[in-house]
C-alpha cells in the first residue's frame, strides 16, 4: 500500500474533509507500506483538508506515528502534562488550549471533551478499544470511585513551574476492549479494514454519552470478572466500599470466622470486597475471647495498623473470670462488646466501669422473655441491642413480623447481624431462610439507622465472604 492507496482507504472507511480525529494507531498494523510514518500522516491530513485536524495522544510510548505528529513544526501540543495530546490543523490551538487548567486530565474542559463537542470521531488504526483514551474520559465524568489523583509539574507559557494535582486520574488494568461488542451493536462504531489494519471509527459524543449511560447503571462497567485479576478486584471493592459509605447511612462490617482463618488472610478478603471493619468472634477457630492477653493484642494491632476497623468483639459466653477478660479487652484496644445477657448484674457495672461500650444480643430467648430481662438493665445502663433474626428463628418467632415489633426494637437496636436460616437452623444465604433478612434490612434503612450491619455476626454463613457481599448487594439493588 502507498500513500494514495491510503487515503483511499481512510475515506471509504468513513473519514472526510473538515473531519476531526483523534487517532490511535499502530504502523505495523498495515502491513508492508511504501513510505515511512510522515506519509502515513500525510495521508490523514490530506483526507481531512487544511481546516480538518488530526489529534495523537502523546503521554507516553504510544508508537511512532504520535511521534511524528508531535515532532512537526506545525503540531500544537497540549499543555498538560498528563493526557497530553498533540493536534495539526484547523482547530488544533482550540482544541489544546488550557489543558493544565482543567480539574481532570481527561474530563470536563479537556481536549477529549472538545473534540466530542466539536463532533469529531476516535479512530483507532491497528488497534483495539485498550488504546481508547477517551474512556477515561467517561469514567472522569462519572467520578468513578476507584480513580484517584495524580500530581505532576506544569509549566505554563508565561510563569514558572508549578505543581498541580488532577482528580479523577485512571489507574490499572480496564476491560475496554469488552466495550467493542457494545459499540458495534448501538451502532456507534464503523468498522473496516486498511491494509491489514483493522480500522474502528467512532464518534466521540455518541461513545461518552453511551459510556454515561452504562456506567451510571453499573459503575464496575469497564471493570472485568476475572477472580484472578487484582486491579479489577481493588477497583471493585473501592466502588462497593464507597457506595456503603457515601450512600447508606449504616456500618458495614464482617465477623472474622467469615472472613478467614489466619489474620493475614482475614485482611486481603476483607479488603478484597471493599470492607473495613470487622467484628472479632472466632480467629484461628478459636472463640477470640479465649485468647491470651498478649494474642489478642497481637491480632487488633495487626489488623489496625493494616487499616481494618475492629467493630467489636463477639463474646459467646461471658467467662468466668470476668477481670482478666475485662484487662485483656482493654489492653488489646477493643471498645465494644457484644454479649448474651450476663447471669449477674455486676458483670454489666464491671464492663461500664472499665470504660467499655456493650450490644446485648438475642441467643435463644423468645421476644417477650427478652423485654422483660433487658428492661431493668437498660435502666441503669446506657446499651444497644444487637438483633439476630436466626436466633429468633430458633425461638420460633417470626424475626420481622413478631420480634421486630412486638420488641419494637427501633428504639434500642445498636446492630444487625446479617444472616439467615430455615427453621430447622440450616444456614442459608441471606432472603434464603427464615430470618426475613429483606424486611428488617428495609426498615431499618427507612430510620436512616447508624448502627452496624455485620455480615456473618452470630450464625455462620454458607458461603465466602464475596459470597456474602455479592448477596447483600444483591438484595440493596432489590429494596
């Protein structure tokens, strides 16, 4: 293929005067060409005509046709230093005009927003949607949770170096090449072939507006499902996290048995689904109230300084030597317990002279039988409640259309423990069973309710903690 040949080409694949383009490319796309990059960016300009522009991305090693571009005496370059672009033509000044001046490298302002406005197209020559650096330019836009900021040195034309930080900058790995398929079938792309290159032009308004769209439906929507890729697994534990934390009113944490076995493992799933608290009740199957002073110190320390939050410490049952539990408690960290109801009084006065807060949580008393043991507590005592609804399965009671209101437990309830069981105490996942999770979930929300929801708190759950999230999610999309 030569020169002319090209242009050829380009113009049946759908590019003409006056056009703007951003142009990702690869020269070794089309196959053997007489002539070097300069006639294969002649070739576009001479398509596009003297008010046309071409536009390259020109951020990094991006091949030798963005070189080229960059390299020529009449190419305007960007005047970031993140997203750089580079333009010949018409509306090349326009385009890169104040780039280091905008919030984002990529969004509102920039000049891959400009080009959209201007009704201009990508094209990508030789490869494929991995070279779009116009997506980012939607997740920009959408504020995607798991972006974050990068810092560089700028200098503008007229004064001195300054250093700027730009928002909503892309991270690792992205699934845009699973974006192509949508492309094709909105019907917002042209697909042909130039040489051996295989040539995808597509307008730039149309593609973001599209991009909105299914990122404002789903948020992981460039993210892939690969269990195995640690970028999209981060970057879908940041989106999970930030809608528990921007968007919900209540706390989010997960038993320790849910999590894992060892502490370091308990830390990577936690952080893997995007939780950052957890609620001690067993470590290393053993009860963690059972373990010794110095142990347990070791394990909150661990899981503090690796930035998990310790929402409290489960205690099945209240030892017997209340002190030593009490001084291992407290040297170890923890502020909050959650405990059956004690057989003595004054174990309650030892736990709130010691400066600790405490949930007291149904085991296997019925609602009523509850009430009337709780009711000389809390006058003396300022506590909460913790709800199990598969203990109040195990009462026979119905958890949402008896317990919740005959307890009327919206006046007391400090945490919702997020599991399920049939009757006959088989685990299931949550709206599985007979705990009527859903229901209590969606009242407690209505109360915009302050308190914990922890996933796997007082009854084991039959699956991984990913399980438990993706069914928890599962059922806040269906409320």
């Amino acid at each position: 293929m030569n020169r002319q040949e090209l242009e050829s080409a380009l113009k049946k694949a759908g590019l003409k005067r006056n056009d703007i383009v951003l142009l990702h490319s690869s020269l070794l796309s089309l196959g053997e060409f007489e002539g070097g990059p300069d006639d294969v960016i002649d070739a576009f300009l001479r398509v596009l005509g003297p008010k046309g522009t071409l536009v390259v991305p020109v951020f990094g090693a991006l091949g030798i046709l963005t070189e080229t571009v960059k390299k020529r005496k009449s190419a305007v370059v960007s005047t970031a230093p993140v997203g750089t672009l580079a333009a010949i033509g018409g509306k090349a000044k326009e385009i890169c005009a104040d780039h280091w001046e905008c919030e984002t490298a990529h969004g509102e302002g920039t000049p891959y927003l400009k080009i959209a406005d201007l009704g201009g197209y990508v094209c990508l020559l030789g490869v494929d949607q991995d070279r779009n650096t116009t997506l980012h330019s939607i997740e920009a836009l959408l504020k995607l949770p798991y972006l974050s900021d990068t810092t560089a040195t700028v200098t503008p034309k007229k004064g001195k170096p300054k250093t700027k930080t730009w928002k909503y900058y892309p991270g690792p790995h992205r699934d845009f090449i699973g974006l192509d398929k949508l492309f094709r079938e909105a019907g917002i792309m042209r697909t042909s072939s130039v040489g051996n290159a295989v040539v995808r032009l597509i307008k730039a308004r149309e593609m973001i507006d599209l991009g909105l769209e299914l990122g404002k439906k789903d948020p992981a929507f460039v993210l892939c499902d690969n269990p195995s890729c640690a970028d999209c697994v981060k970057q879908r534990a940041a989106i999970f996290s930030n809608r528990i934390a921007n968007h919900e009113s209540f706390r989010l944490s997960a038993s320790s048995r849910l999590a894992g076995y060892y502490v370091p493992e308990i830390i990577d799933k936690l952080k893997a689904v995007g939780i950052h608290a957890v609620e001690l009740d067993y470590v290393q199957g053993l009860s963690a109230v059972t373990l010794p002073a110095e142990k347990l110190a070791a394990v909150c320390s661990e899981l503090t300084a690796a930035g998990i939050e310790i929402s409290a410490l489960r205690i099945p049952v209240i030892p017997s030597d209340t002190d030593k539990m009490l001084s291992a408690v407290k040297g170890a960290g923890i502020e909050r317990l959650i405990l059956p109801l004690p057989r003595y009084p004054e174990t309650l006065e030892k736990i709130s002279d010691a400066g600790l807060r405490f949930s007291l949580v149904n085991t296997q008393e019925t609602t009523v039988d509850l009430n009337r043991l709780l009711m000389p507590i809390r006058k003396k005592h300022s506590c909460c409640t913790t709800f199990n609804p598969v203990n109040f399965v195990r009462a026979n009671e119905h958890p949402f259309l008896y317990s919740w209101h005959v307890g009327r437990f919206i006046k007391c309830i400090g945490q919702l423990d997020l599991v399920d069981a049939k009757w006959d105490m088989t685990p299931t996942p949550l709206a599985g069973g007979n705990a009527e999770i859903k229901e209590l979930i969606s009242i407690i929300r209505c109360h915009h309710y302050k308190g914990w929801f922890t996933l796997g708190g007082g009854a084991p759950y039959p699956g991984t903690l990913k399980d438990a999230v993706n069914n928890f999610t599962n059922l806040l999309d269906n409320i």
